[in-house]
C-alpha cells in the first residue's frame, strides 16, 4: 500500500473560480502537489493498472460538508502523471473519498494495488 500525505486541501466545486485559465492554473497546483507528494514518498514509476485509491481530507473543524463537492480531479490526474497509476478510469480504479477530522489540515490518498 502506497500512502501519500498533501499539506492543504484542495478547494470544493463551490470554490473553484469561474475562469477556464484559473481553473487550469489551480488543477496543475494540485496535480504538482501530488507529484511532490509521490517523490518524497520515494514511489518510483509504478504505472499500477488496477488499483483502489481511498482519499480523506483531513479538516480542523468538524463543519457539515457536501462529498460531491469535493471531487478529487487534480489529484487522481495527479497521480497519473506522476506514473503512480497507469489511467484514472472507472474501470480500473475504485476511487472513494471521505471527510475527518486533523491538524494540520491535509489530504492523504491510500493507493492498493488489485
């Protein structure tokens, strides 16, 4: 099992700006925090075809909030550019994402090969 930690949370559907460059700007911020995330894990290349990938966003308030809103794109795009999973496809990936609470505020995807 591959666990990568990401200081941050990334911004809910609600947050996200209006502005195509914008948008585009913010996805490759979290696509690169992925990527540093992958090498200070030290998780070389790995291209996994099928995988569970799990998600949790750790908040440091225990705010109500909406799951669909918090769609993980940047960072499941994140880690196929990183080389960690070959395609980020439903077929393949059985993607989840939950809510905790935690300081500091972070993101951790646990990723198990099938």
């Amino acid at each position: 099992m591959i666990t990568l930690t990401i200081p941050g949370i990334p911004p809910s559907l609600n947050r996200w700006p209006s502005n195509h460059f914008a948008r585009a700007r913010m996805k490759t911020y979290w696509e690169q925090e992925v990527w540093v995330a992958v090498y200070q894990a030290k998780v070389r290349n790995l291209k996994i075809k099928k995988a569970t990938v799990r998600i949790v966003y750790y908040f440091s308030t225990n705010r109500r909030r909406d799951n669909d809103n918090m769609i993980p794109k940047g960072l499941m795009d994140g880690l196929v550019k990183a080389g960690v999973i070959a395609d980020d496809n439903a077929q393949d990936i059985d993607l989840d994402w939950s809510f905790a609470m935690g300081t500091p505020e972070r993101t951790e995807i646990k990723i198990q090969e099938v």
